[in-house]
C-alpha cells in the first residue's frame, strides 16, 4: 500500500470516529432519532403510490370510462397525499428539532469547557475565534441532523423503491431512463468535493474574520487615537475579500452543477419519451405508464440531485464539528482535582521555591525564561503584603499563581499550611477577591455587576459595602441608582467610579484574602482619598496583598517585598528596608521622592 492510500485510509477513518462522535450526541434523544429514522423508511414506499395511483387511474379508469373507479382512485390518491403530507411534518420537524436540541446541549458544553481552560488559551486564542467556534460552527453540526444522515437514508430508500418500481412497471424503458444516471453520479461526486474544499476555505476566512472584528471593535478608542481608521479599513478589506472569494468559490460549483443535473434530467426525459411513444405505438407500454414515468424520473433525479446537497450539508458539519471537538479536547484545562473545602479559612499563604514560566510544553531543564525564579515569602493570617518592582518583575504572576489561574512548574503555594492543589478549586478562589487595575464590567445594571447575578448576595448587603468604601453617594446619583445599566465595558462610566464598583465587588463577598493589583493608579486623588481609609479598615481584618507604583499606599504595610526580574530582591517593613544602604525599595522611595519634588 502506498503512502497516498495509507493516508486516505487514516483520513477515512478519522472522518468515521469523528461521524461516530457527533451521532453519539443524539443518545440523549434517543426516541425522537428512532421516530425520525423510522419515519424516513415509511416515507420513501409512500412516496411511490402517487405515480403508481395516476397510472392505475389512466390505464384502469380513465381509458375505460370507469367514473365509479377513478372516483375511488381520487380519494385514495388524495388519502396518499394527506398521509404523506402530516408524516413528513412530523419528519421535518423531529429532524429539526433533534438538530436544536443537541446543538444547545452542545453549546452549553463548549461554553462551560471554555470557562475551565486555563489563562493560556486564552492568552493565545482570539476571542473571535471561540466566538465562532461557540456559534458559526455548532449551528452548522445543527445540518449533521436537520439535513445530513437521516434525510440522506429517506433520499437513498426513496431511490431504491423509485428504482423498483418503475424496473417492475417496464424494465426497458427504465434502463432507457438511466442512460444519463451514471454522468450524473459522476457530476454529484465531483461537486461534492468540490463544495467540501471549498467550505473548509469559507470557515477559516469566518473565523479569521470574526477575530479581526471583535479586536478592533474592542480597541476602537486606540484605532481613533492613532488615526488608524484608513490602515485598519484596508486590512478588512482583504479579509473580507478573502472571504468574500471563497463564498464566490462555492456559489461557482453550485452554479455548474444544477444547470447540468437538469439538462441531464431533460435529456432523460426526452429519451423516455421517445422510447415511451414508441412503445405506446407498439403497444408495449401503456399510456398510463408513459404518464407515470416522468413523475418517477422527478423522484429518482431530486434524490441524487439533493443527496449532493445533503452530502455537503453532513461534511460540512462534520469539518464545523471536528473544530468544536478541538476545542473540548484541549486538555489545557485547570485540574480541579482538590477536595478541600472549608468556610473558615484564616488566610496564612506561604510561597516555597515557586517556579513559573508562561512557555507552554517546555521540557523545565531547558527553559529560557522563568518570570517567578525560586520565589519564597510567608504571610501570616490578617497580615499585609505590598510587592513592589519594576515592569515584568513578576508581581501580577504571583497572583495569578495563587488563585490557580495559571499552574506553577516548581515549588509549593500554601494557605493555611495546605498546598492550594488540593482545595476545590471554586472554594480556593471564593475566599480570594481581586480588584484590578482593569476594570471588566458587564452589560447590564451597577448591582448586577456587583453581584455578578449571584442570588446569595442581597441588595442590603451591597449598598451596606457601598456605604463602607464611600461609592453610595455616586451610585445613587446615576439614573436608576443601582438598577442603573451599565453599557459594555462600563463605557458611561469614569474610570474611577468603574474602579469604585469593583471594589464593592470584591468586598461584598467578604473575601479571606483580599489582593488589590494597581486598584488605585487609575484613581484621582480625590476618589483615591474617599477608599483609603476603607482599604485601611479592611486590610485589618483580612490577609491582603496590594500591587502598587504609589509607594505612599503601602509604607503601613507589614511587610514589603521587591521583585526584581521573577526574584525576591528584599522582604521587610518599610522601616526595616529604608535602612538598607543601597538597596532597591530605598531607591524606588528616594526616586518618587525626587519625581515628587520636580
């Protein structure tokens, strides 16, 4: 066997796993896929009574003036029809409905995966990406069911009883018939892969497409900034041409191919009819089959005609499948393999010869850059921790390790003495709270997004810690209050009372450890004045690490540490570190000083 064959037969039977895979979606509507299948195999012998029902009326009653008899052939053909007419409601709907069914089943479960991965898929995958992945391409395994493999099997039975019945009727002037089937099957195969290539193109340019849309929608405010407007407009140009040529491309092969299925089928029924008239004036075919015919030859080419269609509607909700599987077997998942949980946690954290780094399958012994090198400090319970250093010293690293957003490569993380793998991880993160410099807030009302829609959290208890940190008096005067709609992102906001409402949201689910990262940098003096003191009431009671560039917020620290290049440069107290000749947080102190002065 040859390496081409060897490869087409490792492609087949990868599109056959993959077959299997997306019909096991059906098994939890088992009932409806067996009613739908069962209903494709009492359809297709129905289908054939109608032209058999016309020819018995020519041949039997109409030819022999027979009122009585085609008066009974009528109401059976319209029974027929009826019948024929509510089973294949049934049918379409039960097909359309199994198809809505797993694709919302299915939807759920991408989305649900997708909010376990990991930072790093993230950091890596453009969010239009997942977007179509999550969207364009499920709605499109929707086809797999509405249009793929039980309505292929209906057409395939339909073609064997048409075939059997008109070999049966009159074997020759059918054979007569099938002169052109075979140049039709040909067309149908070429087509069809065709239009598959031709596909797999027009997804990618969409997903490619989607991605440039969300990020530059997302970061229009920095497009108009810069006055990129005319180079961000030429880029989508050419996506969109791309994407625009590959639609071209498959609207191409779908021009060519009906046009030739029905000069194929014209050209048949111009030979059935010769044939037909000749066998009439012979006297071997009726006239009651010669009418017959061309309505089985609307039912033999429609088939074949569609099963193209339909061919492509499966493979290309297999190519849409294969993409969302890739998705739910990206095993870059966090483990929440942990048991632990606890509702009175003290908040005692300790670092042991931490080791990170964000390059991703990387053998450790050869890695190039670590960001946190051998990293080791203790917090006790209540205690406050400041980290301080220059820009990738790794100071966001290290609480994004400790609430398990990305996993460490060495070393330990401990809270109150127990290595944080082995807390469920959902119970791990409910007592940490993180106000960041970023502030993300959702479409939807200001107590929405304090509460992130969580039930548990009453509006009391909100206004309570609005009180608490002085964000009442601005919430209340927005329109509504806090029923007021926030848009996306916060946009009608300031930047300031953004971060006011982050800091309720941490707040009000009264976290163990409380980490602040830059929470203030983005504040105004005044705005910063109105939260200190609340930072200050609170700090007290709870393990907290703070983030900062203003040194004046975290001189009452207990301890502070310097990072410098992924290393703990020093750890101490203010006092304990300003008598340090030379050293690095004297520094950073006499240089805001000297910045201050200027």
């Amino acid at each position: 066997m040859g390496e081409k064959e060897k490869e087409k037969e490792q492609e087949n039977y990868a599109d056959w796993a993959l077959a299997k895979r997306v019909f096991a979606l059906a098994k939890p509507y088992k009932g409806i896929f067996i009613l739908a299948a069962t209903l494709s195999v009492v359809l297709a012998p129905i289908a054939i009574l109608r032209p058999y029902l016309v020819q018995r009326s020519v041949d039997d009653y109409i030819l022999t003036y027979d009122v009585e008899g085609l008066w009974v052939m009528i109401i059976l053909l319209v029974g027929v029809l009826m019948l024929e007419g509510i089973l294949y409601y049934v049918f379409s709907y039960s097909t359309s409905w199994l198809g809505q069914s797993i694709i919302r089943d299915l939807r759920l479960r991408v989305f649900n995966h997708i909010n376990g991965l990991r930072l790093t898929y993230f950091d890596t995958t453009p969010i239009g990406t997942s977007t179509t992945r999550t969207i364009n391409d499920i709605e499109t395994i929707n086809s797999v069911f509405s249009q793929g493999v039980i309505t292929i099997v209906a057409d395939i039975l339909t073609l064997i009883f048409v075939l059997s019945i008109m070999l049966w009727t009159s074997w020759k002037l059918t054979l007569v018939c099938l002169i052109t089937l075979p140049l039709l099957i040909i067309a149908t195969y070429i087509f069809k892969e065709a239009v598959k290539k031709a596909y797999e193109v027009v997804r990618t340019q969409i997903s490619e497409m989607n991605a440039f849309l969300q990020e530059r929608i997302t970061g229009m405010r920095i497009v108009q900034i810069f006055n990129a407007e005319d180079k961000e407009l030429s880029k989508f140009e050419e996506i969109n041409s791309k994407y625009t040529k590959a639609n071209i491309n498959s609207i191409f092969y779908y021009a060519v191919f009906f046009p030739v299925v029905e000069i194929l089928s014209a050209t048949s029924l111009g030979l059935m009819v010769w044939y037909g008239a000749k066998g009439v004036i012979g006297g071997e075919v009726t006239i009651g089959v010669l009418i017959a015919f061309p309505l089985y030859l609307g039912m033999l080419f429609r088939p074949v005609r569609m099963l193209a269609d339909k061919f492509n509607a499966l493979q290309m909700g297999l190519v849409a499948a294969k993409r969302v599987f890739d998705i739910l077997d990206d095993t870059n998942q966090i483990k929440n393999e942990g048991t632990f949980k606890t509702e009175s946690l003290k908040g005692d954290v300790k670092f042991e010869n931490v080791c990170f780094t964000y390059e991703q399958d990387t053998v450790l012994d050869e890695v190039q850059k670590w960001i946190l090198k051998n990293v080791n400090f203790r917090i006790e319970a209540g205690e406050t921790l400041a980290i301080v250093g220059g820009t990738g010293a790794g100071k966001t690293t290290i609480i994004n390790i400790l609430n398990r957003f990305y996993e460490i490569h060495k070393g330990c993380i401990f809270i109150d003495g127990k290595n944080i793998q082995e807390y469920e991880l959902y119970n791990l993160r409910s007592h940490v709270a993180i106000v960041l410099q970023d502030v993300f807030l959702f479409s939807g009302s200001v107590l929405e997004n304090i509460t992130l829609r969580d039930p548990s959290v009453s509006r009391e208890r909100v206004i309570a810690a609005s009180k608490m940190i002085g964000a009442d008096e601005f919430i209340e005067k927005l329109p509504g209050g806090y029923d007021y709609q926030v848009m996306e992102r916060g946009a009608t906001l300031s930047m300031g009372q953004r971060q006011l409402i982050s800091f309720v949201r941490a707040l009000v689910f009264d976290p163990k450890i409380l980490i602040l990262d830059e929470a203030t940098s983005a504040i105004d003096p005044e705005t910063e004045r109105i939260i200190q003191y609340a930072i200050e009431k609170l700090i007290t009671k709870r393990t907290s690490i703070i983030i900062a560039h203003r040194l004046s917020t975290i001189q009452h620290a207990d301890k502070i540490m310097v990072m410098e290049k992924g290393e703990v440069a020093e750890i101490g107290s203010h006092h304990e570190l300003m008598q340090m000749e030379n050293g690095h947080y004297r520094e950073l102190v006499e240089a805001a000083h000297a910045i201050h002065q200027d």
